[in-house]
C-alpha cells in the first residue's frame, strides 16, 4: 500500500467521522467521545472535518511538504486528545471483563488510526 492510498483513507476516515460528530442525529458508535458533552463532540467533529478535508484535498493538489507534516500533527494531537477524553476521562473501563476487553479492543483500534496519522506525519517531514 502507498502512502497516497493510507492518506486518501485516512482522510475519507476523518471525513465520515466529522461528518457524524457534527450531526447531532448520528451515532459515531465506537468513536463517539461522550453523549453528555455535545458541544465538544461537535467541536471535535470540526476539527475532523477540516483534517480530513486537507488529507483529501492534499492528494489533489500540490501542497507543501512542510504543510501536509503540520497538518498531519494537529490531526495526530487532535485525536490523541480525544482518545484520552473518551476512553480516560469520561468513559473508563467497567471492573467485568467483558467491558475491559471491549475497552480495550477500542483502544487498540484508535491506536492504529493515531498510528496511520504518525506514519502520514512522519513520511511528510522527510
């Protein structure tokens, strides 16, 4: 796989996912953050959104190298945050092990997209 391909489905994934943090109707399901704080849901939903827009819109334009490494790290900081709002701060694990194990499988699942992001980053700071 090409870095284009991850950073056109990485992009794709930031989109969607803004998209339905910004739609107060849609669930995002695992990614939601919290369903008691909407307004930093929709905030981080923005942010996603224009991630993901300049991740799409870097595949079809020229734009600098430098640019797309600062973007790329303020999706990666974005997303780092809202792994430690919504799997830390307000949804930690239950004591069953079903739930931890479920938390757990979520974390690792964000972990892989944080990583799709580090990856994008850091081929962009070459």
């Amino acid at each position: 796989m090409s870095v284009r391909t991850l950073q056109a489905i990485v992009g794709i994934f930031f989109l969607l996912l803004g998209f339905m943090g910004v739609l107060p109707d849609v669930d995002e399901g695992i990614f939601a953050i919290s369903n008691r704080h909407l307004a930093v849901e929709v905030v981080f939903g923005l942010v996603e959104l224009v991630c993901g827009i300049i991740m799409v819109f870097g595949l079809f334009t020229v734009m600098r190298r430098k640019m797309m490494y600062r973007a790329s790290m303020v999706v990666l900081i974005f997303w780092i945050l809202r792994m430690i709002f919504s799997r830390l701060i307000w949804g930690p694990p239950q004591a069953a092990l079903a739930s931890v194990l479920n938390w757990l499988l979520i974390i690792s699942v964000e972990s892989i997209v944080a990583a799709s992001v580090w990856l994008l980053a850091s081929t962009y700071n070459r």
